[in-house]
C-alpha cells in the first residue's frame, strides 16, 4: 500500500535465559499504515512489549551483556527506500529513534531521570533529534512543549525535578519529550495503566490530539480493550508471541473471529457473564518458556479440535486476518 | 583494620532489614548498591565451598596449632639464628620455613599466630555481637526515648574513628588480651544492633509481638522463639563479613606493637618485627605476610560469593 | 534541606562533644602519668605538688571544663616525654602526612573512578574481568602488606626504588603506592557497582529511546547517577586514608604524625594521644559535613524531602 510507514516480517524477539530460550514473539507480520493507531493488546507475557521494543532494539539495558536475539524485518519507509531496523548499525540506530520512531516506555513513571530537571531532559530529547537547537532555543522548545502537553505553569513546571511531579504530570512530560522530536511513528508502551481513571482519560485524549495534530502514526499497546476501543483505528491481538488477529476495531471488537479475542472480550470487566467454563480459562495463563506443539491457544480454547495440534497458518494480509483453522478467514 | 568501612554492598536481606531504620542514619547512609544482578546463569557454589574450605582448612591448623607444630612457638634457639627456608642455601629441614632472630622456628610461630589472630577476632566478634544484639533488641522493644539514645548511640559511634578509639583503649587499658577483645567489640556492634532493631520492628509491625503478648508470652521468650531464629541468616552473614575486617585489624596493630606483645605469637607482630630484616632475611616477614594474605583474599573470596548467594536467593 | 544539614550538624557538635569527652578521659584517667615519668620514684611533696601543678585534685567537671578552655585556646599540653608541646610536634610533622596521604588520595580518585566506571560499561570484556581482580586483590590486602610486598619487590628485588624516609621525589611513590592501592581497589569496586546499578534503571533505557548516543548515555545518565552514592564512599575513604597513613608511616619510616601517635599510644604519652584523636576526629566529622552537603547538591531528592 502506499502510505505504509512501517513493515514488520516474520519479527522474532528471543531472551536468552537461565532456563533455556525464551521466545517472546514468534513470527510478527504487520503493516502500520501513515496517520492511523494501531493497538496491540494481549495479556502479560503476549509478547506485545517485546515487539514493540524489538522494533527498535531497546529489549534490554545499554552496557548489558547482550541477550536478545531478533530476527525478522522491521522496516521503515525511508523516501522510497525500506530501510530494515533489525540489522541497522547502532549510531544509525540512535538517529532513528531519536528522529523517526518515539517510543514512551511502559515504566514512563521512572523513565526520567531524577537528578536532572525535567525541563532538560524535554530539551535534551529535542537537541538529540536535531543538533542544530542552541541550549536556550531547546529550552523555549521545551517550555512551549509542556505547554502543550497540558502542564500548567510550563515555566516552572521545567524548572522541577521528577519527584516534585504528580503521575499524570510525569506521564505528560514522557509524551512531550517523544513528541517534540517531530517523530513519524509513535510507541506509546502501556501508556495509561499505571494512572488512575480520570487522568487516565486526559492522558488518552492528549494521546489522540497531538496524533492527529502532527500527523503521526502510533503504535498504542495495552491490555485494556476499553482503553484501546477509545483511541485505536486497528487492533492486532497477541497471544504467545503470535499475533492471533488483525482488523479493525469495529470488526475485532464487534464480530471476534479467534476465539481467544472473543475470550478477551468477554473477560473485559461489564462484560463479563458468569460462567464456570470462563472462571477455568482464566485460571491459565501461558506460559512464555513452553514450547507449544500446535496453536499455543489450544489448552483453553472452547473451539479446540485435533487439526489444532498443528500450527495453524495466517489467514489474511498484513492488514487483516487472523490465525485459526477453525474460523473461516 | 585501616578500613573504617561498613559499606561495600550488603546482602539484600542484610539491606532489607537495614532499611527498616533508615530514616535515623539519614539519606548519606542509606544509598548502598545492591550487589550487580547477574544476568546469565547462575554462578556455581564452587567458589563458596572452595573458599570456605580452605577458611576452615586454616582455621583447623590454628586450633591444632599445639599438636602440628614442629617446636614450641616461642623456643629460643640461638644457634639457629635467622636460618633461611629449607629450599635455600643454609636452609634446614628442622626449620621447613625458616627461623626468626632469636631462632623461634616460623611454621610454629605461623601456626600459632594463626590460632591467636583467629581466637581474638573471634572472641572479639563474639562479644560485639552479644552487645548489639542486646542493645538492638532492647531498643527495639522499648521504644520510645530509649529507642531514640540507642539510635543516636549508634550514629556516634559510626562516625568516631574506629582505629583512634581502640588506640586511645589500649594506651589507657593496657595490651591484654581481654583489652583487644572489648576494643574490638566496641567499634563492630552497631551493625547487629540496627539489624536486630530493624527485625524487631518489622515484627512489630505485622502485630506479632503484640499478638504474643496477649498469650502471654514474656518478652525473653518472644526474643528467642521468634525473633533470634529469623535472624541467624543475616546476622551470619554480617559475622562472615566483618571477620576478616576485625581479624586484620587485630594484625595491623599487632604490627604497629600494640596489639598482641611479644612472646606471644601473632602474624602482624611477626611482620613488624621482620621489617628490619628484609634485606638479608626477607623471610621473617615475608612467611607471616603470606598467611596473611592468604587468609585475606579467601575471606574477601568467601564473603563476595555468600553475598552472591543471599542476593540470589532474595531475588527468587 | 535545612531540617536535613541542621540535623547534620547538630550530629557532627555532638560527636564532636563526645570525642572530647574521651579524650580528656584518655587523659585524666590514665592514672597519674608521673609513674611513667618518673621511673625512680617521686617524694610525697614532689607529687603533691606535681598534682596541684596539674590541677589534679579538682572535681572532674571542673578538670573538663578547664580542659575545654585550653582547647579553645589551642593549648593542647605538653608531651610528657619530651616536653614539647603538642601542637608544636604535630605541626612539625604535619606536611609529610599530607603529601603522602593527599597524594594517595588524588591518585585513587583518578585511577578508580575511570576503572570502575569502564569495567561497568564492558561488561563481559577481558578488560573488565582483569580490572575486577587487581580490584579484588587490592581490596583484601591490608596496607601494611602491601607496603611490605612494595618493598621487596622494587626497594629489594629490583633495587629501583627507596623504602625509607621522605628525602627525595623517588621516596614518595612507594609509600604513595601502598597507601593509593587499596583506596583505589575500593573506590573501581564500588563505583563498578553503582554504575551497574544505575544501568539497570529504567531511565537509562529510555535515555537510549530518545535517541542519545551511547557515550551520552553513558555520562549524563549512567555516571551522573551514579556519582551520588560515590560521594557517601568516598567521605570513607577518606577517612581509610588517615587510619592507612598510620600503617605507611610504619612501615616506610616516615616523619609524620603517624609516628608519633603510635609512639604516644606504646609510651602512654597521653597528651599527644588526646590530641590527635581530637584532629582526627575533628577531620573526619568536618569530611562528613562536607560530604552531606555535596550530597544535597548531587542528589535532589534529598534537598526537599529534608
């Protein structure tokens, strides 16, 4: 298609640990297309943090021993070109995430560094997308961005450190240090669970204003399906490593086709219809060291037959489709 | 030992526990690094049983020191004077090691130093321990200004010169043994006291204390049924740490000449006195030296792979 | 902040307080000092007057007191040896300390901080692994050793290398030496520590996300960060560095304070010995104040939480 931004194909993300391989996503095909939001939920240990962060190799600490493996393509449209972000040099690297790709990590309430002003690291994060910025003019730049991120008092609110911020504040802040760098996509990691329902709104809607503001496409993960129903143009569900469904968020969220989106569904709370069989499929949650034989749904799947031992293939696009042999595609 | 230190990293149990008081020490006393995280698989136990073998393999030839030994430790014998090892010219089979000037035979001198090294840090480690841990668990279960002079105690006390003060005990107390000892527990107690205090009222608050109480259980009995037995794995730790500290501080004033007096035999004296010879009979101070060394490295050994574990084993 | 440094200083007075309650202690009831003075024996009158002339028979808090005042004004007795007095002995010897221990103390500084912050940041590397057991072994061995081993190997072995006194620039690098390698050891390990430590924070990670070059995460969010709980350390070492001057002093003969405070504590010269507890302690608390406030200026969580 011709606005597709952003190709992921056949991504894999493996930690290496001290009890074996741990494969956390497992073959990723995707499409993200220019100015829309893309969701990818899934419970803990879906894999859908691994992939994001895959995407720009940010899977551990710098200055660790290296332990991830990534495989695949992820590729970013570059003018004409695809440049692949999986085998890029470092240094190239750094001038992605600081210019094209923003990512706002999931522990964003300790992302900032807490011996330096906040309004220095907003500006540090600018200068880093664009050298050419002066001290002074990255500071005005960051005042202006806080501003526009909703903080009050943007003057003073630069001149505080991290501690001195309320959640909701702090949250701001990561988002305008991703903002202000004029990246093309945007990773928002879990961006509103650590925050309590009403900020969480403001945050949500701050999210979707700046997007369509600035043109930005956003890569929005959660597990909340109310969250995600909110903000989201498609979703892509997650589970083990695989994604199991793709398409719309009318469509995923009103006509499921794998099970375990339907699952996911009705497990939201308000949704939720008692049932003994529900209570029993809640109580397992995969386990991302296993190696499953077949679809790794298939322990608590309601709809699991014989043909499920064998990995069911992906029916659809890079934009539509889902995983399971015994829904039509 | 010339080190006033109490920090390095601790065991995460050890820090956990600590933590519980660390509003009275302060900020500056609180940020200790946790030991690194290790990421990769888990270092094998060899070093600990290596280095804990060896440790006990030492320690064994201290206490059998009277039985091993091939003289008496302090057997003059002036017609040996500063013989040379047996490996080298003039050495002699007698003295495996070689002999100091008044002709006392090392290996003996070495072995008992060890055993004299070993019993004062001991001794000393003991008594330290038997105060603050009475100390923190009064302060603990007291409460209140009571409580509040034993912290402060405390924070004097880690912020007086540790090497100065036992100085000042000596001059005033004499060199005996029972001098070193009390000294050496005097400048080492507040560790246990604060992890014992810290214990105390971590148990305090989960309402146990109170909830034993009312049964009817008095506070002796409390202290030893509940609250002593959770405590062994930290406080071993801390010992196994603080050993080789105390021991080698025993050494370094030995080796100034006010520590363990002479006829006695202690390795820091050994090496005080062997400083004058290293010219010609390099040996009268390099053999004590060695031990030593020897005993250093194995503790620093041993206490880095048991603080491994701990932090292993409270990570999960 | 002011609740934190006044509560600070308020400790630092009263330590200090308490060391001068030692050391008069130290003092007084050393017993009469006249036993070690006068060997042969002392008439009944001679003592007597000896005590009035010490002002021996006054109640103690008065005996304190009148001791607080002669600090104050500087007079810190006279050796009862040598008859010098104290303050004249400790100033001569003074300079030699100082050189060797600041000396030490700048070498550690530089060679320690950059080992342990590289050994942090490759990790896994030859390099690392090397550093981490000359830390190791600096580590464990206590100064005296070490000093000894020197010795032996550049004063005996090699010839290179003067192993006594003060009297040249070539004089000072063993002693220099023995005292700067264990500081160093500590100073690499625990700043590998602290840095490793600092890695694992979340923030750096996202430092990394916005784009930073390595390097740059490197210093301004890894190093800064861990810099912090250098400070606490190194207020340490300082004072490692006077307790290990004693020992260098010792083993290298040195003309420094050291010596005479070994020798006040075999001699039971007590007025020597009250006074350089009262420095050193005086230096260590003053080291300690100096260190909180740093601390303040590094760490800004401390400044608003007092």
């Amino acid at each position: 298609m011709d606005d597709v931004l952003l190709r992921l194909r056949d991504m894999r993300v493996a930690f290496e640990t001290p009890r074996g391989l741990l494969r956390a996503v497992r073959g990723v095909t995707l499409d993200l297309h220019g100015g829309e939001t893309l969701a990818l939920v899934g419970e803990s240990g879906s894999g859908k943090s691994a992939l994001a962060r895959g995407i720009l190799r940010l899977n551990q600490p710098p200055f660790t021993l290296p332990r991830t493996r990534i495989e695949g393509r992820a590729e970013l449209r570059d003018g004409d070109r695809w440049v692949d972000l999986t085998t890029m040099p470092e240094t190239r690297l750094a001038g992605v995430r600081a210019r094209a790709v923003a990512m706002i990590a999931q522990e964003s309430l300790s992302g900032l560094n807490p011996v330096w002003r906040v309004g220095r690291q907003v500006a540090e994060a600018l200068r880093a997308a664009d050298p050419a910025n002066g001290r002074d003019a990255a500071r005005a730049a960051a005042v202006a961005m806080l501003a526009a991120v909703g903080l009050p008092e943007p003057e003073a609110a630069a001149r505080r450190y991290p501690h001195q911020l309320s959640g909701g504040q702090r949250q701001r802040v990561m988002i305008a240090m991703a903002v202000i760098r004029g990246p093309r996509v945007l990773i928002a990691d879990e961006p509103t669970t650590a925050l309590d329902v009403t900020v969480q709104a403001r945050i949500l809607r701050l999210l979707t204003g700046l997007r369509a503001d600035r043109a930005m496409s956003m890569i929005f993960i959660s597990h909340d399906l109310g969250v995600v129903a909110q903000v989201a143009d498609r979703i892509a569900v997650m589970y083990a490593g695989s994604v199991v469904e793709l398409g719309s968020v009318r469509q995923v969220l009103t006509a499921p086709r794998h099970p375990y989106t339907a699952h996911l569904i009705a497990m939201q709370p308000g949704n939720r219809t008692r049932g003994i069989r529900q209570a029993q499929t809640l109580a397992q949650v995969h386990d991302p060291l296993a190696e499953p034989a077949g679809c790794a749904f298939r322990p608590r799947c309601p709809r699991a037959a014989d043909a499920c031992a064998a990995m069911p293939a992906w029916q659809g696009t890079a934009t539509a489709g889902h995983r399971c042999l015994r829904v039509a595609p | 030992m010339t080190r006033l230190r109490d920090t390095g990293w601790t065991g995460r149990a050890v820090s956990r526990l600590r933590g519980a008081d660390a509003g009275v020490a302060g900020p500056a006393a609180a940020p200790v690094p946790a030991a690194p995280r290790r990421a990769g698989p888990r270092r094998p136990a060899t070093r600990l049983y290596v280095a804990g073998g060896l440790l006990g393999l030492i320690v064994l030839l201290g206490i059998l020191a009277p039985l091993i030994s091939p003289h008496p430790p302090n057997a003059v014998d002036l017609l040996n004077r500063v013989r040379p090892p047996v490996w080298m010219d003039g050495g002699d089979w007698r003295f495996i090691l070689g002999t100091d000037p008044l002709g006392r035979d090392l290996l003996s001198r070495c072995l008992h130093g060890i055993r004299t090294s070993f019993a004062i840090a001991t001794l000393g480690l003991i008594f330290s321990a038997c105060l603050g841990i009475a100390l923190g668990l009064v302060s603990g279960f007291a409460g209140g200004w009571v409580d509040r002079v034993i912290m402060m105690i405390v924070d004097v006390f880690i912020s007086l010169p540790n090497l100065l003060l036992m100085l000042c005990g000596i001059a005033l107390l004499g060199t005996e043994t029972w001098v070193l000892v009390v000294m050496i527990g005097l400048v080492k107690w507040e560790g246990y006291a604060r992890i014992v205090r810290g214990q105390v009222l971590y148990l305090r608050e989960l309402g146990y204390v109170e909830a034993s109480r009312v049964l009817g259980a008095s506070p002796l009995r409390i202290m030893l049924r509940h609250i002593l037995p959770n405590l062994a794995s930290p406080l071993i730790v801390v010992i196994t740490l603080n050993f080789p500290g105390v021991l080698l501080m025993e050494a370094g004033l030995s080796f100034l000449g006010v520590g363990v007096q002479p006829p006695t035999a202690s390795l820091g004296r050994m090496i005080g006195d062997g400083r004058n010879y290293l010219v010609n009979s390099w040996w009268i101070a390099l053999m004590p030296a060695l031990v030593v060394v020897a005993v250093a490295l194995l503790f620093q050994l041993f206490g880095d792979a048991l603080r491994d574990r701990v932090d292993e084993r409270a990570d999960g | 902040m002011l609740q934190f440094m006044a509560y600070r200083l308020l400790r630092a007075v009263f330590t200090m307080f308490v060391v001068l309650i030692i050391a008069f202690l130290t003092l007084r009831f050393s017993g009469t000092p006249f036993d070690a003075m006068f060997p042969e024996g002392l008439t009944v009158e001679a003592e007597q007057a000896l005590i009035e002339h010490w002002q021996l028979d006054l109640p103690l808090h008065r005996q304190f007191l009148n001791y607080l005042g002669t600090v104050a004004q500087g007079d810190f007795g006279q050796s009862l040896f040598t008859r010098e007095r104290v303050w004249d002995m400790y100033a001569a010897r003074i300079a030699p300390t100082l050189a060797v221990g600041g000396l030490a103390l700048l070498l550690a500084i530089f060679i320690g901080i950059p080992l342990g912050a590289l050994s942090a940041l490759a990790r896994g590397s030859a390099a690392e692994r090397v550093a981490m057991w000359v830390a190791f072994l600096g580590y464990a061995v206590p100064h005296f050793v070490i000093g000894i081993g020197l010795i032996l190997l550049f004063g005996y072995h090699w010839r290179m290398l003067p192993t006594t006194g003060l009297d040249s620039v070539r004089h000072y690098i063993l002693p220099v030496l023995t005292l700067a390698i264990p500081t160093v050891a500590a100073i690499a390990r625990f700043m590998r520590a602290a840095m490793i430590d600092a890695i694992s924070q979340p923030h750096v990670t996202a430092a990394l996300a916005k784009g930073l070059s390595r390097r740059k995460v490197a210093t301004d969010h890894v190093l800064r960060n861990a810099t912090v709980p250098l400070l606490t350390l190194l207020g340490l070492e300082i004072a490692g560095v006077v307790n290990g001057s004693i020992f260098v002093e010792a083993v290298f003969s040195l003309p420094g304070v050291g010596r005479i405070l070994v020798g006040a504590v075999q001699d039971r010269d007590f007025p020597v010995l009250q006074f350089g507890v009262l420095a050193y302690a005086a230096i260590v608390v003053l080291i300690s104040l100096v260190i909180d406030l740093l601390y303040t200026l590094a760490d800004p969580r401390v400044r608003v939480e007092g």
